[in-house]
C-alpha cells in the first residue's frame, strides 16, 4: 500500500505516463494506491500531482485506459479546491469536454458542476465563453448521462443573475436555439434547461421569456403531434407549480387554452391519448393551487368526475391517482368539498370500482380512497373531519363491509391496500368508532395468523400503532382494548405464542 510519505513513488508513476505502453498498468496502480488514501492524505498527495499527464491518457482508443484515467482524474480532483482545475486546466477541460466517450465528458461536468456550487460560480466562467459553448455541445450528445450533467451545469449557471446574462447572452442563446433544430429530442432537452432555469427563480423565469425560449415552448400544444404536446405538459407542470410560474401561466392565457383543450378533445382524433396527460397537468397544479384551478375551471372538474365511470381503464387510472392527489392536502379537501354534491357522487363511484374492477383496479381505488379520508393529527379539525366522514359513508349502503370484503380475499396487495384505508381510519375518531363498530375487525387486526406475508403483518402492526398514538383512541375502544393492542405492539408484527407442555411424573 502507498502511504502520504512516498510522494515520489506517485510523482514519478504519474511521469511514467509518457510511456504508452505501460500506461494501463501504472493507471491501475495509481488508481489502487489512491484509493488506499485518507482525505487528509489524499489533498497532500493530489497538489503534488500535475494532470496534463493524466489529460493525455484520454487521447487514446483503449476504454481500459480511459476508465482508468477519468477514474484517477476524479478521485484527484474531488479534494482540489473549487475552481482550481479550471483556473489550470481550462483547456484539458474543453478538449475532455469534445471527448467521444461519454466517462471523459461526465468527469469535466461534474467537476464544472463542482464549481459552479461554491458559491462564487460565475465569476470562474465569464471568460470561459468556449467552455460553455462546449456544455452545450453536450445537451446534443446521444448519451443521456451526459445530457443530465451538462443540464445541471447550465441550470446551475441560470441560478443568479450574472448567470442569466452568460446563459442568455447573444452567444450562447444562439447556440441553443441551433442545438434545437438537430432533432424533437434535443430541443426538449433545451426546452428541459429553460424550466429548470425558470423553476429556481422569477428572474429566472423572465429572463427565460425574453429569451424566447419560453414562448417557443407554449407553442409546442398547437402541433399536431400529440407526444410532442404530452412531453410539453410534463415541462408546464413543473413550472406551474411554484408561485411565479402558476401566474406567468394564468397571466398569459397557457391554463385556459389547456382547459379549453380539455373540453375539445372527442372533436381531434387523437384527443384521446392527450386526455390523461391533461388531466394529470390539472391534477399537479391543482395539488399546489387547488381553490384556483378548482373554481376557474370547473369544466376540467367536471370532465374527471365523469371519467370515474370510464371503462378506460388507463384514463380511470390517471384520474383516481389525480382526484387522490389533489385531495392530500386539507386545503384540497376543502376545494373538492366546496364543489356541492359531486365528491359525494364521485365518492360512491369509487366505491363502485371497488366491488367492480379487477384486482390490480381495487388497489389503485382503495389507495384514492385512502389519500381522500386521510387527515393527519396536526390537520385534524371538526369541519374536515364532517367531511372526510361524509365521504367515506358515500362509498356505499354499508362502507366498512365494503372495505372489508376486500380484505378477507387472499390477495397480499389487496390486504395491503385495505390496511392502508384501516391505517388512516385508525387517525380520526370517526374512523375509530367505524372500526370498533364493525363486527370481527378488532380481533381481525390482533390476529397476525391471517397475514401470509410480512409486508401485511407490518401493515396491520401499523394500524394499531396508528390507533394506540391517537388521543381519542382510549375514550373510544376503552382500556381493556387499548391495553391489548398495547401487548400486540411490545410483542411485535412476527411475535409467535408457543405454549409450553408440561410433563407431569407418572402420568399417562
């Protein structure tokens, strides 16, 4: 092993360099020797060690040789300062940057990507307009690790605004908008960049506008082809989401020209397909924003509510897990209740599916369910819990047996999913006096011999956990109840009674 004393042995292994054919095999050792280093040791050794050497390794057709290398290279640089291989090597790292391997391109970003994270970023790179030009180079390349990291560099770099004026200087924005005609998929790569940019911050996003980048990506939905508008929504929702990015698309019309497209889509031929990808756009913003979307649009309202009764399977999907998202929080609760009688409608659809649908469908319903009736302890207030409890007894004549029929079936993803609904039921004292009242269900969850498998024993561990950390848990089951789950709980999810034989002497 190489220790921090022996500075010439990496000196002059890394000198050694020069000699072709060797350059594998002093690569593998420096790569094990280094490996054997502390940090401390590490830093002591790596500003001893000149890189150009180490560069010149990547001109060479061996992936061996040039695995080895990136390998090496960033081990080293990892315990340089920020922006001192850059303020060095600038050049290395452009050359790198052209590599055809994508180890060679990835070891430059991260490093770039290191740099632009200390703080004082930009200041590195305002003469580094080549450097850049580079990384953008990058978002073109067929490897998609490398696009990831060259993301990163360039969304970092819109993160202030000395870097907005680099990204979106005549230079660069050029080169951009040219990376765009190469092919659909990397001008979405770009249109990627301009949300992320635009996500982190309002100046952000202005600049992004400016650009036209932004307005470029809005007329995406006039194209006739619907991937194109599918991977378009998917960038608007992440946008939507955030403060800024809700009002520039109210603002400018985009959430009603999505709405209206919601209602037009059985007059296009393939409206169909667009469908679940508008519905899961409303369903995101409207998690964020739900009074908002929810009282301007209630034609994207109703067109979900009466996809529940949809023999689409995969539309019935993205609209329950989009009805359950945006009821997760108390204030989408309150918007989805403030909309009169069709939560209690929708709710007894649900309850349809679940009776209904196949397997896999109950799953998906019952999870819906359980995001809908869920209201966490430090959310828990009188008029919320009215509402959760109505809508749990919309789901049928007689809910419980409902659930329940579910769960006697010997399907472990079917228990789980039931389990779930009797987790959050065990949160609120409506729920616990459902529980209590339904005839069985009390020895049901303190039986562990009707779970086969591990996942539900722990399921059904956790609803009585749930219930004995409830404040209303004890006035509503009692002590004696209380103290029985209590047992369950300090035994555990696997415990086994065995019960002990005694042999008596002279018994027969």
């Amino acid at each position: 092993m190489r220790t921090v004393e022996n500075f010439e042995w990496f000196r002059n292994t890394v000198a050694e360099l020069t000699n072709d054919v060797e350059r594998i095999r002093l690569l593998s050792e420096l790569k094990l020797a280094i490996s054997s280093l502390n940090s401390s040791q590490l830093k002591l050794i790596a500003n001893s060690i000149p890189l150009e050497l180490l560069f010149d390794c990547l001109n060479s057709s061996e992936k061996e040789q040039i695995d080895l290398a990136c390998d090496v290279m960033k081990t080293i640089m990892s315990s340089w300062e920020p922006g001192a291989v850059l303020a060095q090597y600038k050049i290395q790292l452009q050359r790198a940057l052209g590599h055809p391997t994508p180890q060679a391109r990835v070891m430059v970003l991260q490093e770039l990507n290191k740099v632009l994270s200390d703080g004082k970023p930009v200041s590195r790179l305002n003469e580094s307009e080549d450097l850049l030009l580079a990384v953008i180079d990058c978002v073109r390349h067929e490897d998609s690790s490398v696009y990831e990291k060259a993301k990163d560099v360039l969304v970092k770099l819109g993160a202030t605004p000395e870097g907005l004026r680099l990204l979106y200087g005549q230079t660069l924005l050029n080169e951009l908008i040219s990376s765009m005609g190469q092919s659909d998929i990397v001008r979405f790569r770009v249109y990627e960049v301009i949300t992320d940019v635009s996500v982190n911050s309002e100046n952000g996003l202005r600049a992004s506008h400016t650009s036209g980048l932004l307005p470029s990506l809005m007329s995406e939905l006039d194209s006739d082809d619907i991937l194109l508008q599918l991977n378009a929504l998917e960038l608007f929702s992440k946008l939507a989401v955030t403060p800024h990015g809700f009002q520039y698309f109210r603002q400018r019309g985009v959430l009603a020209t999505l709405a209206d497209k919601v209602l037009n889509t059985g007059e296009s031929p393939f409206g169909s397909l667009l469908l679940p990808g508008l519905i899961k756009f409303f369903g995101n913003v409207a998690h964020s924003w739900p009074q908002e979307i929810l009282t301007e649009f209630p034609s994207v309202v109703k067109a979900l509510f009466e996809v529940l009764d949809s023999s689409d399977f995969v539309l019935l999907g993205t609209v329950m897990e989009t009805l359950g998202f945006i009821g997760t929080s108390p204030q989408g609760k309150q918007a989805l209740h403030n909309l009169g009688d069709s939560m209690s409608k929708s709710m007894k659809m649900l309850g349809n599916n679940i009776k209904t649908l196949p397997a896999e469908w109950k799953v998906r319903t019952l999870n819906t369910v359980a995001n809908l009736i869920q209201v966490k302890p430090a959310d828990q207030t009188p008029s919320l819990q009215k509402i959760t409890r109505s809508w749990f007894a919309s789901l049928a004549t007689d809910p419980m047996e409902l659930i329940m029929h579910v769960g006697r079936q010997p399907f472990p993803e079917l228990k789980l999913a039931v389990l779930q609904v009797l987790n959050v039921l065990g949160e609120q004292q409506w729920g616990q006096e459902y529980i209590k009242g339904f005839a069985g269900l009390i020895e049901f969850l303190l039986d562990r011999s009707t779970e086969a498998t591990k996942l539900c024993k722990d399921a059904k561990y956790e609803v009585l956990r749930t219930i004995v950390s409830s404040p209303t848990s004890e006035s509503v089951f009692g002590i004696e109840t209380i103290l029985r789950f209590k047992n369950y709980i300090r035994e555990g999810p696997v415990y086994v009674h065995v019960e002990t034989e005694v042999a008596i002497e002279g018994s027969s």
